[in-house]
C-alpha cells in the first residue's frame, strides 16, 4: 500500500479535470490528476463532444452529396462501411488522448489511473489495477462530470435502447429510429442516424425542441429537422417502452391519442445526470444539493475547505468550456489570487444544421425578467457569403441596451454559427456597444459581416437589408 504526498489531487480527466491539472502546475504546484478510465480527456474527449462532431462532419457531407443536384454536381448514393467510420472516430479520440497524455507528462503531472473515494477532507483512495493507492493533498478538485440519464422506465437492458454515448458507436444504421429529447443531445445525433439513412422521429415532451435558445433562432433548426427527420413530435410523452422480437414497442401520448409503434433502435436523450455516486464525500464536510450536484460558492469552494468542484458535477450548464473556465477559477482561489469571481459569459452551441449558438441575455429572458432591450436582426438572405454556401436560411441577432447601446446578447443560426458567436461572447464581455460592432471592419465576404450588419440595422443604415429609420 503506497501512500502518496502531492499539494493538489484533481480527480477526473476531462476538459475541467486536466485544464485544472495542467494550470496549477504551470503556477508551479505539485499535482496529481487521477482517472479512472485508460484515456484521458473525459466525457467530452471519448464519448460526447469531440466524437459527435466527427461524426456531424462524416453527415454534414453526405448531405452536400445529396443536395448538390441543382448545383450542376450529381453523386452515386455514398456507400457506408460502418468499420471504417468508427475507425476514423477512434483515430481522432486516440490523437488527442495521447495528446494530453503528453501534455501531463511534460508539465510533471503525475497520473494516476483508478476510481478516487475521499476518506477525509485530505485523503484520496485510489483503487488500481494494481490495489489501493492513498494520497494525501492540501487541496483537491473534483471534475469527475456527468453521464446520459436513464430513467427506469425506460431501462429494459436491451442494447437497442441507447444512451448517446451508445449512439456515438454506430454499430449498425437502424430503419427506423426514435430518439426520446428534442434537446441539443437528441437534435445532434438525430442529424447523424437521419445522414446516415435512418428514418428518425424525435419526440418531446416540452412545447418545442431546443428550447434553451429563442424561438426564433430555434425555428430554421426545427424546419431543415423536419425537412430531413420524418417527424418531430412535440407536447408528446412516451410512457412506456418493451422489447418485442427484435425490435422495441413504444407507447407514446401524443395529440390526445395513446399510439403504440415499433422501433429498431431508442435513443433516450433526456438530460444528463452528475457522477458524484461512490466518491466518498459523505467522509468530508462537502455536500451534494437534491439532484446530486456539489455545491459551491463563486470560486467553486465545497463547503469542506480543502475541496472544489468544478463542471459538471458542479451544475450550471454541463458544457466542456464552462468546465475549462471553472478550473482556472477554482486553481486561482488555491493559490489565493481571488476572493470575488465576477460572472463570465458562457456561449452554448448547437451542432445541429444548421448550428445555433447563442451568449449573454436571451430575448426570452430579457422579457421574463422585465428588462427592457432592444432587438436587431439580420437575415443571412442578404449575406452573400450564406448563398455561396447554399444556405440562406441563416440569422444574426443582436440584443442590446435601448439607454447605454451595450450588447447584452447575441444569437445566431446558420453554417458554422458555433464558429462565430465567439465574437459575441468578446463583445459582452468588454462591454463592447452595437456602434463598435457596427464600426469595426468585417472581411468580405464572409459570414462574420453579418454581426456588423446587424449592428448596423440597429442604427437604421445597413448595406444589405432595409431597416428602420435612423435612431435620432
């Protein structure tokens, strides 16, 4: 039995894990980053959003070859060999594992592979292939994240009854597919199956899918779905699902009738739970509120001093760089630089396609809170560059102050939204106003035109578009 000493003990690898690891190294602190898994990098890294974007991309140019007719190009039907995709997939997840790896080892990291459990607040046990290893630390930050809910109901243990992270396997294209969620997670890999030739029905029990953005930048995302899923179901509730040969009967209530269907594979997509089960920190003064998630305060401080938590299993929006952003807030309070975090802005990214991205104050949540805003948009009908790319059926929104002219948000839908919306996610942060967005020199032509453009409908003097008279 080895008894380890080191000034920090990170337990899980994934985005917040190792950027914690690897920072407080860099500000020179002696740390351990324990994981339990072979490969580093977490959730996000080997079963969520890296291996989900591969796969989009492999959809995304099936769906160039299927909608490139009218552009004078005709291919033959694309020919899948499965082996080879998940091939690729895994290429991809293993470069970038490795990638951390080295990453650790170059920064002194020590890494420890196992399953943490806190025996104090100063004692990790680690259980290895190789039997219990014990660390003592001044301080540890948990990021062990989240995984795929699965409601009871729905767990029958038969495999064509799929989490996402079964779903990212592709071990076969089902004829027909059901995925339970019309949320980001279920409205990403529908995209994958519907490309790849599955015939998906997403059902949801909410009014509308993606309901975290606003209706508006919602709506092209939910029209192209419609467009290529065979349904999408809202206000709709699946009660109960069984296996029946080699496929699975549903029940679903949907538009006051109780319908009873068959299905060759379920994705259920339904939220994603914390994995703070079997940590050990009913043995630290640490507590969990009544979904499971640690509680912390705005430096992501336990209530046991010596221990953070950081993503995931902290609550918030379960996103990779929200965790990132939290391990440099979490290391900083360590070494005793912050005793105030200020909030920062947190942009959410739907891969779907077209993408939605969105940062800062939605216009739905202007209105629930009573703030009064002011609201610019500009159709991506009037980009030159969107119709380039064949895809027009984009939007540029911008949400600012009617007194100060700061913008408090931005919203957009179209191609390679998600690699825009950083701008915005700039533009709240330094308290940027529409007028400097509208005054700053955009590329042309490109899609990045269009944040400058919208900036310029709120003046009433856009190039491309008739907008409002001229504010006085």
């Amino acid at each position: 039995m080895e008894r380890i000493q080191t000034e920090l003990v990170v337990v899980g690898a994934g985005p917040g894990g190792y950027t914690a690891a690897f920072y407080a190294a860099d500000r020179g602190k002696q740390v351990m980053l324990v994981e339990r898994e072979r490969r580093l990098g977490g959730v996000c890294l080997n079963c969520g959003c890296i291996p989900s974007k591969a796969l989009l991309h492999a959809a995304h140019t099936i769906s160039l070859t299927r909608e490139s007719a009218h552009r004078g190009m005709t291919f033959a039907p694309p020919q899948l060999d499965l082996g080879k995709l998940r091939a690729w997939k895994e290429s991809i997840l293993q470069r970038l594992g490795n990638g951390v790896s080295q990453l650790a080892q170059k920064r002194g990291v020590r890494v420890l592979e196992g399953r943490g459990y806190f025996e104090d607040s100063n004692t990790l046990r680690v259980e290895t292939e190789k039997g219990q290893q014990f660390v003592q630390f001044q301080n540890a930050i948990v990021a062990t994240g989240s995984q795929p809910a699965m409601p009871k109901v729905f767990d029958l243990g038969n495999p064509r009854i799929m989490t996402s992270t079964d779903a990212l396997e592709v071990e076969e294209v089902p004829a027909r597919l059901l995925v339970i969620g019309g949320g980001y997670i279920g409205m990403e890999l529908g995209t994958v199956y519907a490309a790849l030739g599955s015939e998906v029905i997403v059902v949801e029990a909410l009014d509308a899918i993606l309901t975290g953005a606003d209706p508006d930048l919602a709506r092209p995302v939910a029209a192209r779905a419609r467009h290529n899923f065979k349904e999408i179901r809202v206000k709709a509730k699946v009660s109960s699902m069984a296996t029946k040969g080699a496929q699975i009967k549903v029940a679903i209530e949907y538009q006051g009738q109780q319908l009873e269907e068959l299905y060759d594979r379920v994705l259920v997509a339904v939220g994603r739970v914390p994995n703070g089960d079997d940590l050990g920190l009913e043995n630290t003064k640490a507590t969990c509120d009544e979904k499971g998630f640690i509680v912390v305060d705005e430096n992501q401080k336990t209530e046991d001093s010596a221990i953070y938590a950081i993503g995931d299993i902290a609550g918030g929006v379960l996103l990779a760089h929200k965790a990132s952003r939290e391990a440099r807030i979490a290391v900083q309070a360590i070494l005793g630089e912050s005793e105030t975090m200020p909030e920062f802005v947190i942009p959410a990214v739907v891969f779907t396609d077209p993408e939605l991205a969105w940062c800062g104050l939605t216009e739905a949540e202007a209105q629930q809170k009573g703030i009064p805003v002011e609201v610019a948009k500009f159709p991506w009908a009037a980009s030159g560059r969107a119709l380039t790319f064949d895809r027009p059926d984009g939007m540029t929104k911008l949400i600012i102050d009617p007194e100060t002219e700061r913008v408090l948000g931005v919203g957009i839908v179209g191609h390679g939204a998600g690699e825009l919306i950083a701008e915005g996610v700039l533009a709240i942060e330094m308290g940027a106003t529409a007028r400097d967005l509208a005054l700053a020199v955009h590329p042309h032509p490109t899609l990045s035109e269009t944040m400058m453009e919208c900036a310029e409908v709120f003046y009433g003097h856009a190039t491309h578009t008739l907008a409002r008279k001229p504010r006085s």
